[in-house]
C-alpha cells in the first residue's frame, strides 16, 4: 500500500518500494473478499476478461477532490481504463449526503429507482436533477486525433439503451454524455463561472459490460446489497464506487465571464484563407461529408447515395448502406472535388465465449478477422483469426503520400483503403490503430439504419468504438513518416513462441474460408503496425492483428554492362529480392534472372551483379534491376509487393521502330478530329502525327507529336466540312518507322449521303457493272470488288463520312477491307443504313415476299406489300435512315410516319440520295432506257446508259 501526503491525499516519493520477496511492501494485497482460495493442483489462478475492477483513478489517486475558480478551464481527458467505458458528466452535489468536513460527495439519484434496484438490480438509477442539478455542458475541441471540425456542445445526459425491439441494434447504447471507451481522449473546456461556491461531482454511469450492462458491476451509492458474488452496500463517501469519480468545489469568487462559444465557433470555422482551427491544424479528411462544410467551406451533399445500384445520385454523402460489403467499390467526393471510388476490405469481430474458439476454463474470447466475400443474407461468413495467423491487413505504400504538408486525395489508387467491421456479437469493442490514425465513416444496422458518427468523433481517430449488429466503415490512409534515415522490415517468425515449421496455435483457414494449410515461418512484416481491441483484457486474449505496410525499397543505382554482366549499388535495406529485366527491340520488359535477399540474412547496402548467359553480342538490348520487397505469408494468405526500378541501360544498335497501325479517326464536336492507334514497337521515343487536306491527298506534313507508349490524338485544328487525311510514324534516335495506315475523315456536322466516296458530303454518280464486278464512280475512280450475280452495297461502315465499296452475295456482307458477315436468307434485298443514327452504316435486309424489314442488332418492322422496293434514307434529316419504299406499278414513294408522293413512270429505278448535300434523302428515279437521272426538284442529266448498267444510288 503507498502512503499518502497527510495533507493532499496525494501519492508521493513516501511510497514504501515494492519488495516482491516481502508481502507487506505489495501494493496490492489478497483479499478474500474478490479472490478465490487456491484450488487444489492448479497453482496458477486464471483470471477471466472484463473484470471491471471497482476502483476507478484519476491521476493515480482515488476520489480526488480539487478546487476551482469560477472560470472556465481546458482539460485533456484519456481513459486508461483496462475494460470500463466512461459516461462522464457534472452534477451539484447532493446536500443530503454531504459530509460535514468533505462536503457534498454523491450524486442524488431517483430514490424510487434505488428503492426498486434492492429487489430487482437491473433496475438502473438515474440521477435525480431536483436535487442534484446539472453542472455545465462539455465544449469538446478534439480527440487522440485533434482538433474536431466544429466544437461541440456536449450536454450531461445520462446512459439510454435502444430499446425497439424491431430494431436490429436493440441493447445498444443510445443516448449519452462525454463517452469515452478505453484508449479514447477527449479535448475539452468546461466552464464553471456559474457555478461558484458549488460542489460538483464529476459522475459516470457507463455500464460495464458496455452496452449489456452487469448490475453486480454497476458500485453506486445505495445499490443493493449483492454480496457475496458482488458488491456489499455502497456508502456515501466510501469506495468502491464507479460513478462518483471526482469531487470539484468552486471556489465563492468573483466568476469570470461566460466562455465565449462564439468566437471559438469562429476560429473553427472556414476561412477564405484557409486559417480555420480544422483545415489548418489537420490532415485533409477523405471522404467528403457534409459535416465538414462548415470547416472547409465546402458543399458536401446529405442524403445522397450515389453507390445505390439503382438509382445512383450525381453526388455522394459519404455513408455506406448495409448492403455495400466486401470487395464492392465505394465511391464517394473528395476535397479535390474528384468523385473516386476504393473497394471495401471486409474486417469481422466476433466475441461470444466458445463461439470463436474452445476455451477449456470457460473464459470469454474475442478475436478479429475478416468475413468472407462477398457476404450476402444466406452466406453470410468471418473468419476469425489470432495474432499469430499470417497478416491480412496489408498497405501497398507505393503511392501513399510522404510529405510533411498532405494534399486531398485525387485518386482511388494511392493505397487508401476502406474498412468495414462487420460486428456478430454483444460487446463493444475500442478498436485502436498504432500510429496512423482513420476517419470514421458511419455506422449502419444489419437492418440498414444507417447511423453518422457523433459530432465528437469526426476527424481523425486512433479508437473507434465498434458496436455489436452493426457494420462499421473507416477510411484509412497512412502517412509516410519523412525521415533522414531509412527503416528496416520488421522480419520474425510468425508466432515467436513456437519453433519454425510448428504448425500449432494457427488457424489454418484462408479469408474466403477455405482450408490452408500454415507452419511457423520468418516473414516479412514491412513496416509493423498493430490494431487491437483496447480492452486490455481482449487484447490479451488476442483480439489484435498486425497491419503491415509495404514501402518500396530505395531505387537502385549506378547500374553497368560489361559482356553479359550487370553490376549496380544496392542502396537498400528493405529489397526481398533484385530481378533483372531485359527488353529487345521487338518485345516487352521480361525476367531474366532474380536475386534473393534472404530474409534470415542481414540486409545491407552493397555491390551487387548477375550474369545474363542468354546474352548475344551485337543484339540490341535494354536492361534494368527491380527491387522487390514482398510483405506477407503469400499462397492462399494474403501479400503485397512493392517495387522500385532503376535506370535503364542500353546495349547494341538501337533500330528503327515498327510502324504503329489501326489509325482510326472519329469526328468529335468542335469540330475536332480524335485519333486512335496500335502501338507497335517497344523503343520509340514518340510518335509524329501527319496530315493533309482534301479528297484524295497525298502531301502529308507533321502537325504534332506525341512520347512514347501515348495512343491517342485529338486534332484541334480541323475546321468544318473539309476532307481529312492522317497517317501516324513512329520515331526513335535511329530514325522514322514506316507510316501507319490513312485514315480519312469529313468533318461535316451530318452524315456523308451514299454514295459519297470522297467526301465531300454530296451523292456522287456512280454505277456499277455485274458482269465483271467493276465500280465506276464519275471523276473519282473505276476497280473491282465483287463477282457475277453480286449486289452493290455501299455505305459508310465504319463511321469515317466516307463511302465504303461492299457487295451482298445471297445472305452474305463483304465490305472492302473490313469484315464479312452472314445476315439474310435466299430472296432477302440488303437495305442498308444508319437506322440509330450513330453515323456508321448499319446491316439489314427487306424481305418483299412478306414486307418485312430486319436491322441487324436492332428491330423488325412490317412495313411495304408484295412488288414494293425498299428506298430507305434520312429524308426528314433527323441523322437516322427511314423505312420507306417505293411502288414502282403507280410510281408511288412511302415514307414510314412521314409522306407520300408519286414520282416516277413503269420502268424507273428509284435512286434517293441527298443531292443538294442539305442533310435530307432527295427522292430521284433512274431511267435506264435513256440513262437519265431525274432528282425531284433539282436537276435531270444523263450518264450511264449502256445496256446492264445498275445505278450505285439504287435501293435493291
């Protein structure tokens, strides 16, 4: 026992030094009142979790009492508690207990509740605010974390539980004070000017366990007499006692002014400069919710859920909803105004005696672990692991940030990561995080009731308290610490126990709940950290598990080749392994050879060299070394690895590059022209983009440049109906490739009209000769495509506004240097075009023995009688092609939903086609006896005429 200062109470240097050999100097003595007598042949007493010992400390003294001024005063509050949660609130004192010397040391509860607790202890009493008033508010300013975004104004509210029964969470903690959980802290103010000359007792009435309270660990004045398996009655002014905690007395001066909430208010608050307490003093948050607006300024949204699988929001209120689990991305805003999506990383909590593991003695366990992906209402799974069990919670740090002033996350794939907790079980658990802190994102029941964190736990966390029947999602993002030196791995067995290749005290079971077999083995940690449950006693029973991170080893240098050998500096202490990689000028980065660091060997810095006995002398080659640092078990266990690369060093001539290919080119709005290649070669320094201008050209001349492995190109140049050409060369130190392809665009704002091969975005004339499958296009060209009995047709089948020579064999589509397909049967007519208006010409086929209209991919209609001919064409100039035909017995033309018109004598070809270039389809009629064109309204001219000529304009 420590002696005490005499006139403090106060432990001090007196204290008598614990002697172990000497029971009289033990500072805590056998008492058989709370210990049991020895068992006979079990020497060693075993001491279950949650003790929930009856003495609480504040500052290594029990039920101190201070003196205040009348002044409000900033206080840092931890609970060091092994397993009590703390509901701390003020209350007057009640003056009819009051000692005459101490003063007012109780709080007044209801005496009809303490009158009823002595037949019934689960009866829970409250205070009795008529007569123990209550005392000032908390004004929180921050958590282990720091600052809060806003203070906040925390009233003194006694412990409620849920009590709905429909509620899936019911039991839980409701309403509440200041709560604080083991490992938890809290910031605050309290202002007393109101109070002077008052005695206030500092109360807590967290139940223990937490949330399912234990009436023989609830020690309050006037409880019940529940010895011997609990306490005997409490006295005023006596111990063991659990919710009087502190006794403050005001001293009757003159009190100062009330705390100016305001101006603290203020300082919070967002500033145009970016000075408030928050966006100043903190680490940029996240994801983005709208309780943050007020410290950034910002317009987060609430109530939006733009994950729902059905009716997603534009924008995102950053809480996740029940049915968001394991391996599903989560999307949410970010300060950098991006909208980025990080898939979930199912975590389980399970801690029921028996449930995660047989326990001989009967003691309670709890473990974490994960839960099998993806869960679902029938197949639900976790896995529950102990501490030795390979890692599962691993960090890929290549792109975490690691600098002393943080920018807002951009992008999902910096190694941020999302948890979730799924929590089967009756305890709430602290769950703490060595040295990184998290954000917490929300609660939400197994019955989707979606909870906020309390306004006291927004920001940054190291504990965050996990509820049973709820999931708990945290954003993580570790910060690399800037040091001058580097930091080794942490390398050890995995239970440092037990022997290597010891198979004992595992579980061998992989996290998608398969059997896998585990063996002690020394592995890599990376960088070790720890999340734990910050009940000391569940984390003894082992509720925690290592989180490693994996930080790429420092990049290798000074790298050489002589002859086939390579030599270089290893500048690290963290590389598993080296790999050399050798590219050639037609291929690839490949492995050519590793080096491992072994992990039972020191790791220094060092000369290092490998041998490349496939080498060939006068070869072109490029080499580099890549250091890997593998952190984790690996097989069915999880792992990650990081890497660095060094320079690359060449070997040999470096040749010309292959020319790339597949240049395409797409109209986009502006106008401008977008441009798409295939990458061919493997040494280019860049590719040079050429153009030139009009219907059939050929001085090609650079217009721009781009680097390496870049695929794309959008010309910005290009101005409204013109006829462009483009061709791509790649190029490196030794010279140019060989062009790609041409690729030809019209940049008119509609769609070429058929046919129209050099487009120019008019019709041209042009016939077609069966008998020896010759195309004759006025001005442009003649050549063949095609054999005897085929049908001609033409169109822009690849979206470049330029017509495409095809022909239609008896169900069969060949369009020239694009495709071949089947679509149509014997007797069907190819009646194509751009039926969704997408600007490519679309398949279909008119059967006239029905009248029936087939569009590959895309509808039937019924539309014509027998004897119509098919004439489909835009002729309402909404960019789609209309149904319609013509009756060639009246000379009749039938436009689907639009018109009809008689144009045309017995014997007349129809030809529409949009002749003027005003973006509609004309109607028009070829007379092959005289070989005359006759456009309705425009024009009648002759060519053509031979015998057997067929009109290219011509709808089969």
């Amino acid at each position: 026992y420590f002696n005490k200062d005499p006139n403090t109470g106060f432990t001090t240097e007196l204290a008598t030094p614990c002697n172990v050999d000497e029971p009289s100097t033990w500072q805590y003595q056998v008492d058989p009142f709370c210990e049991p007598a020895l068992i006979p042949g079990t020497p060693n007493i075993a001491a279950g979790m949650e003790q929930f010992n009856d003495t609480p400390l504040v500052n290594g003294t029990l039920y101190p009492t201070v003196t205040l001024e009348p002044k409000a005063y900033r206080l840092r509050i931890l609970n060091a508690a092994n397993d009590r949660f703390w509901n701390l609130q003020w209350y007057v004192g009640d003056p009819n207990t009051a000692d005459p010397i101490l003063g007012a040391t109780e709080v007044a509860l209801k005496a009809a509740e303490v009158e009823a607790a002595q037949t019934d202890p689960v009866v829970f009493p409250t205070p009795d605010t008529t007569i123990s008033p209550p005392g000032p508010s908390w004004i929180q300013i921050g958590t282990e974390g720091g600052f809060l975004p806003a203070p906040v104004v925390i009233p003194n509210q006694h412990i409620t539980w849920i009590t709905d029964p429909t509620r899936f969470d019911v039991g839980n903690v409701d309403q509440h004070s200041l709560l604080l959980a083991p490992a938890e802290r809290a910031d605050v103010i309290v202002d007393f000017s109101k109070y002077a000359g008052k005695t206030l007792i500092l109360y807590n009435d967290a139940p223990a366990a937490f949330p399912a309270r234990v009436p023989t660990y609830d020690y309050y004045t006037g409880a019940p007499d529940l010895s011997p398996n609990g306490p005997s009655m409490v006295l005023p002014g006596y111990g063991p006692n659990t919710r009087t905690i502190m006794q403050v007395k005001i001293a009757a001066s003159a009190p100062a002014a009330s705390y100016n909430l305001t101006a603290l208010r203020a300082a919070f608050r967002h500033h145009a400069d970016g000075s408030g307490v928050f966006e100043s003093g903190q680490n940029p948050i996240i994801v983005g919710q709208a309780t943050y607006n007020s410290a950034y300024g910002t317009s987060f949204a609430s109530g939006a859920w733009c994950n729902s699988p059905a009716n997603p929001t534009p924008k995102c209120d950053g809480f996740a909803r029940i049915s968001e689990q394991g391996g599903q991305t989560f999307k949410f805003d970010t300060l950098s105004g991006a909208q980025i999506g990080v898939k979930i990383e199912p975590k389980a909590i399970h801690d029921e005696t028996n449930s995660t593991n047989f326990e001989p003695f009967g003691r309670m366990s709890g473990n974490l672990g994960v839960e099998v992906a993806p869960a679902t209402p029938g197949t639900q799974n976790v896995v529950l692991y102990p501490f030795v069990n390979p890692p599962t919670e691993l960090f890929n740090a290549t792109n975490l940030p690691s600098t002393d002033t943080l920018t807002p996350i951009s992008v999902g794939s910096d190694g941020t990561q999302i948890w979730k907790f799924t929590h089967n079980g009756v305890d709430t658990h602290p769950i703490h995080f060595h040295l990184y802190d998290v954000q917490l994102l929300n609660r939400v029941t197994w019955d989707n009731i979606v909870i906020p964190p309390d306004p006291n736990e927004l920001g940054w966390k190291d504990t965050v308290r996990v509820s049973p029947l709820e999931d708990t999602y945290f954003a993580i993002r570790p910060v690399l610490p800037v040091l001058p030196w580097e930091i080794p791995n942490s390398i050890r067995p995995m239970n440092p126990m037990m022997p290597i290749n010891d198979t004992t005290m595992f579980n061998p079971t992989d996290p998608n709940g398969n059997p896998a077999a585990i063996s002690n083995q020394l592995i890599n940690f990376g960088w070790e950290y720890m999340l734990h449950c910050h009940i000391l006693s569940h984390e003894e029973m082992d509720m925690m598990r290592p989180a490693a991170v994996a930080v790429p080893p420092n990049k290798p240098d000074g790298l050489v080749f002589d002859n086939g050998t390579l030599t270089w500096n290893d500048n690290s202490i963290t590389e598993t392994s080296f790999v050399v990689q050798r590219a050639d000028a037609f291929s690839t980065w490949a492995d050519v050879g590793s080096i491992a660091s072994p992990l039972d060997q020191p790791n220094i810095h060092e000369a290092r060299s490998y041998n490349d006995t496939t080498y060939q002398s006068g070869t072109y080659y490029q080499y580099r070394v890549v250091a890997r640092n593998t952190v984790g078990y690996g097989g069915a266990y999880p792992s990650v690895t990081v890497e660095s690369v060094s320079d690359i060093v060449t070997v040999g001539t470096l040749p010309v590059p292959d020319a790339p290919s597949g240049l395409t080119a797409v109209l986009a709005a502006g106008p401008q022209v977008q441009l798409q290649w295939a990458d061919n070669a493997v040494i280019e320094t860049g590719f040079t983009i050429e153009r030139c201008t009009g219907a059939g050209c050929t001085d090609f001349a650079p217009i721009d440049g781009v680097g390496a492995d870049i695929t794309t190109y959008t010309d910005l140049t290009v101005v409204a109906n013109t006829s462009y050409s483009y061709r791509v060369i790649a190029f490196n130190a030794s010279g140019d490739s060989l062009p790609s392809n041409v690729a030809t665009i019209w940049t008119g704002t509609r769609k070429a009209p058929v046919p129209d091969f050099n487009g120019d975005g008019k019709t041209d004339v042009a016939i077609y000769r069966p008998s020896e499958g010759l195309w004759f296009v006025e001005n442009q060209f003649a050549r063949q495509y095609g054999m005897a009995g085929d049908t001609p047709v033409p169109g822009d089948y690849d979206g470049n506004r330029m017509t495409d020579v095809a022909v239609y064999r008896e169900g069969l589509w060949f369009v020239e240097n694009q495709f071949a397909l089947q679509y149509g049967i014997p007797g069907d007519l190819p009646v194509p075009g751009d039926y969704d208006g997408n600007g490519t010409t679309d398949v279909a086929i008119y059967r006239p023995s029905e009248g029936l209209w087939f569009v590959d991919g895309q509808f039937a209609l019924q539309y014509g009688i027998a004897g119509d001919i098919p004439v489909p064409g835009d002729y309402d100039g909404n960019g789609t092609t209309d149904v319609a035909i013509y009756r060639p017995s009246e000379g009749l033309w039938f436009v689907n939903g639009q018109f009809a018109l008689q144009y045309g004598i017995a014997g007349d070809i129809p030809v529409p086609g949009d002749y003027d270039g005003n973006g509609t389809a004309d109607v028009a009629v070829y007379r092959p006896s005289e070989g005359l064109w006759f456009v309705n309204g425009q024009f009648a001219t002759q060519y053509g005429g031979v015998a057997g000529d067929i009109p290219l304009s011509k709808k089969p």
